[in-house]
C-alpha cells in the first residue's frame, strides 16, 4: 500500500508542478506592449541615440549655408568734437605779383556723422562648399539609419530580456516542483525504512536529491531576480509581475519567405546597421574631395553699397554714396604650411579607408546573423517538437519505473533520476520555446524589418492570467486515495 501510495503522490507532484507553472495571481500582470513603451520613453541609450541623430542631421542645413549667398548691413550714427589748431594759411600769388595769404581753418567743429554700408556675397565656384554638403547629406543619412538601427535594438533587447524573465520563472517552477517531488520521495523512503522494508541507501540516494533541488531552487530565484533587474536597467521600471505565455506555448511559425537567401537579400536591402556603414563610407569619400578642394580657389561674386554723411567738418560737408559690385576670386598661396591640404586629404583617405572596411566588416556580420538566426529559428521549431516528445516518453518511463519499485525490480535512484529527467525535459521544453522566440526576433532584427507589429504579435501570444495545467491532487485516509480538483483540473 505504501509503494501503491508513493507512486501515485510522485505523479501528483509533477501535476502539481505543471499547474505551479500557469498559476496566475490576481494581481495585474504587465504585458510586453506595456514593457516595450516604458522602454521607448526612458531608455538612456536610445534616448541617447535618438538626440545624436537629431544633432547629426542638422549638418545639412549647416552645410547648405556655405551655397547660398550672405549679405550684411552695418549702420554707423555718431557725435564728433574736433579742435582743430593745426591747420595754417597758405600763400596764393597775385597776378600783380605780390601773395594773398589764405585764412585757416583752425577753430573747434562739432558735427554728427553717419552711414551705413551693405555687402552681399555669393559663392559662385566654391568645390569644397558643395563636397562638404555632399559630405552632410551622407552623414545625415547615416544619422537617420543608425537611429533606425538603435530603435530595432531597443525592441530586441526589451522583448528577449522580457522572455528570459519568464523563462527564469518557469525553470523556478520546475525545480520547485521537483523538489517538492524529492520530499515526497525522502518521506516515503523514510517511511519504508522505519518499517523494514528499505536499506538506509534509499534513504540517503532521497536526501541528497532532495538537497540538491534545495540548491538549484536558491540559483534559480537568483536568476529570477537579475533578469528581472536586467528588465529594469532597460526600463527604468521594476515589475512584480509579468504576463506569461498563453497555454505555456507559442505558435511554431516557420520564417516567411522559407528561402534563408531571400532573408539574407533583404537584410542586404534593408539591415540599418549596414545601411549607416554604407552611408558612414560615402561620407567619407566626400571628406577626402573637401580636403582635396583646399588646392581650389573659390570664386564669389561680391556687392557693396556704402554712404557717409556728416556736418561741417574742416573740410567742409560730406555726403558720398559708392556701390560696387564685382567677382572675387580667392587663391590659396600660403595657409599653415605648403603640406597642410596635402596631409588633410591623406588623412581623410585614410579615414576612408576605415570606413570602408567597417562596412565590409558590418556586411559579412549582417549577412552571417541573418544566416545563423534564420537556421536557429528552424532548429529550434523541430528542437521544441522533440522535446514534446521527450516528455511524453519521460512519463511513460517514469510510470514504468514506479510500477517496477513497486514490485522490487527499481530501485529508489531510478525513481529518482527518472523523475529528474522528465523535470528536465519539461524544463528544455520551456527553454527551447523562448529560444524559438528569441531567434525570430534576432532574425528580423538581422533583415532589418523589425518593428512594434512584431512585438505585438508576441504580446497577442500572452495574457495577464495564463490557464493553469489542469492537475490533481491525491490525499490519503488511512488506505483509501481521494481525488480533488486543484485550479480547473
């Protein structure tokens, strides 16, 4: 009776683990949706991103400011005092031929003066003004793709931080189970020993299962903790609770379009990272054109328009007016060395050369993520359906081996080791599932298309209160086995 007794409490604690696993609180759970916006409006490396992007594509407008043309206005009025005592009478001849001696201006003189004068200036041949546009078209368009590219990181690193929360949670619940199993088993094996019917091995083979469950328990809520705390460095928000997976499964959606080239031809198209290095490069090669340009002379077409007025002077009264217009041509003879210009351009050249291997780099890691998470997504589609398999036949084996305590032919470590390996078969069942998850996101991620639409489907693959396992729970009374339902089982 007791063996009768212990083989069906074993079964009715992983029943009972299962149902561990898809309790829900009543307390509100917080969905991915929920997680990602906390994400999108806190999060200081993407709110980094975004503000350098902004501050990047402003190089345009700078840039376009160098072709268009500048005009300046200066306005002068003031007040002068001039004591003049300087200025001496000249001699004019007579045609008598004596002298007439002039009178001198000497004396004080207090008159206003004012003008103004406006200029206006249009580059007509500026090489270096219209390569360093070039140059801030490309850096903007750099800009705007690195940002794109950081927004994608953002959406990836929430949603596979969120799913290694729940993955955590539901390999604590396994181990808990399972040690909760092992006492069962520590106490029956107790039991039969007090009575006769075990060596003292059985007894300890128990104790030490049972503390080692005790061990894994403590690692796995640690786990728990940090990668709860990892959600929060993203989000700047703690979660006490976070919406689980539907039923404890997901959808296993094969990638669309199946062909792994025709994702790596749009991550080719369409990868933000790649695209910036891309970018990044042109603007380097229109550095080395501004730098080359230093040689060039500019060319600019010139305009000035100045009056000046004032009050009786020594001289009498100004009131003049000059307008000029003309072209300007500027020549570099001497500006901080003669190997100045040279040793810029080699430089940018250099830079360039930087650049472009960056991108090659960027595009052999783009094509090789896209290739990987294409292939870990697949695997882990037939992985997930193996381990549904491997679970159903840990039960059969575990069944199997209960029967065969009982009768004498299993030993006690058979029990445990065969309840350990269905433990760990639902446990890599769980795992597999989110990293399948995980895979998908780093694929899109790779091509380039991943977006909010994304992380709604998986939220749609969530709710606040999963469905419990439907599970029983045996009692007994002296020799009968009663049945109660436990959480919709």
């Amino acid at each position: 009776m007791l063996k009768n007794l212990y083989s069906k409490k074993i079964l009715t604690q992983i029943s009972l683990a299962l149902a561990a696993l898809g309790f829900a609180c009543q307390t509100s759970a917080t969905n991915l949706m929920q997680v990602y916006q906390d994400a999108y409006n806190g999060n200081p490396t993407f709110l980094a991103a975004k503000s350098t992007a902004q501050s990047q594509m402003q190089e345009v407008p700078l840039a376009r400011a160098g072709l268009l043309p500048e005009v300046n206005a200066t306005a002068t009025d003031g007040f002068n005092n001039l004591d003049n005592n300087s200025s001496q009478g000249q001699p004019i001849p007579l045609p008598s031929g004596g002298t007439v001696q002039t009178l001198s201006n000497n004396g004080t003189f207090n008159y206003n003066q004012h003008g103004y004068v406006i200029a206006a200036s249009q580059p007509i041949f500026d090489f270096g003004a219209w390569m360093n546009y070039g140059q801030a078209k490309f850096t903007a368009s750099a800009a705007g793709a690195t940002f794109n590219a950081a927004l994608q990181t953002l959406m990836s690193t929430t949603a596979q931080t969120y799913f290694s929360v729940l993955a955590a949670e539901d390999n604590l619940s396994y181990i808990q189970a399972e040690k909760q199993a092992n006492y069962e088993a520590l106490t029956q094996a107790q039991q039969k020993f007090e009575v006769g019917l075990i060596a003292i091995t059985d007894v300890e083979q128990a104790r030490a299962q049972y503390d080692q469950t005790i061990a894994q328990e403590l690692g796995a809520e640690n786990t728990v903790r940090n990668n709860k705390e990892n959600l929060r460095a993203i989000t700047g928000v703690y979660y006490e609770k976070l919406a689980g997976l539907i039923n404890n499964t997901v959808p296993l959606l094969a990638p669309q379009p199946a062909s792994v080239d025709e994702w790596v031809k749009t991550a080719d198209k369409q990868n933000w990272s790649l695209i910036a290095a891309r970018q990044t490069a042109e603007a380097s090669r229109k550095a080395v054109q501004v730098a080359q340009s230093g040689h060039l002379p500019p060319v600019d077409g010139v305009a000035d328009y100045t009056t000046n007025n004032t009050g009786t002077t020594p001289s009498g009264q100004a009131d003049t007016k000059d307008a000029y217009i003309g072209l300007q041509l500027t020549v570099p003879i001497f500006s901080n060395g003669m190997g100045f210009v040279s040793a810029t351009a080699k430089q940018a050249s250099y830079n360039y050369e930087t650049s472009l291997q960056n991108r090659n780099e960027t595009y052999r890691t783009t094509l090789n993520d896209t290739r990987q998470s294409f292939n870990d997504t697949i695997s882990f589609i037939s992985q997930v359906k193996a381990d549904e398999q491997t679970i159903k036949s840990s039960q059969v084996s575990l069944q199997s081996i209960l029967d065969g305590y009982q009768v004498g032919t299993k030993t006690m470590l058979d029990v445990l080791t065969a309840q350990e390996d269905l433990f760990n078969a639902w446990s890599a069942f769980s795992a597999d599932q989110y990293n399948y998850i995980n895979a998908t996101i780093a694929l899109k991620q790779a091509a380039g298309t991943l977006s909010p639409k994304d992380l709604q489907q998986l939220n749609n693959w969530l709710t606040e209160n999963p469905k419990p396992f439907t599970s029983t729970l045996y009692t007994s009374d002296t020799n009968d086995i009663k049945r109660s339902s436990l959480g919709g089982g």
